[in-house]
C-alpha cells in the first residue's frame, strides 16, 4: 500500500484537526483529536491557532500513527483518538 501526506490539513469541528493522505492514489480525509493533542503531545488549548501549532511541531509522529491504522483498515478514513498512540 502506498500512502503520502499531501501536507493539506485544517482545523474542523469538535476540536480535531483533518489531514490528508493519498493511499494508493486516492485522497483520504483523516484526523486527529484534541484530545490526543493534549494527552500525547502538549497541546495547551482548543484554539485553531494552539491545535495546528501542535499538529505541525508533532506531525511526524502523528503521520507515523495514521500510517499505521491507514494500513489496518485498508486505506479508509482514519480518526485517532487517545488509545492510537497507546499501541505499538
């Protein structure tokens, strides 16, 4: 399975900020959430600003986790919570 992060990512609703991926040619919309940010990486607050501060200062790890579950699940949508940067 081939998968690229385009870079393209925004804050949405209920405090998570999406990202793209491109699984074997075809776009996939994931995200993390705030909570995630907050537990896993630092993050100190629900503002667009704090939350795409800290997705860009972690995005390598976080990448690495989608990558993961992108390669469990087949290539769908992806919405790490908490428990995906609790697995190994």
């Amino acid at each position: 399975m081939r998968i690229e992060f385009t870079g393209r990512r925004e804050v949405v609703a209920a405090a998570r900020v999406a990202f793209e991926a491109n699984v074997d040619g075809a776009d996939v919309w994931c995200s993390v959430s705030l909570d995630a940010l907050n537990e896993h990486f630092g993050n100190d607050g629900p503002s667009a600003h704090n939350l795409v501060n800290t997705f860009e200062a972690n995005r390598a790890q976080i990448e690495k986790a989608t990558r993961k579950v992108l390669e469990k699940n087949g290539g769908q949508s992806v919405e790490l919570e908490t428990g995906d940067f609790n697995r190994s």
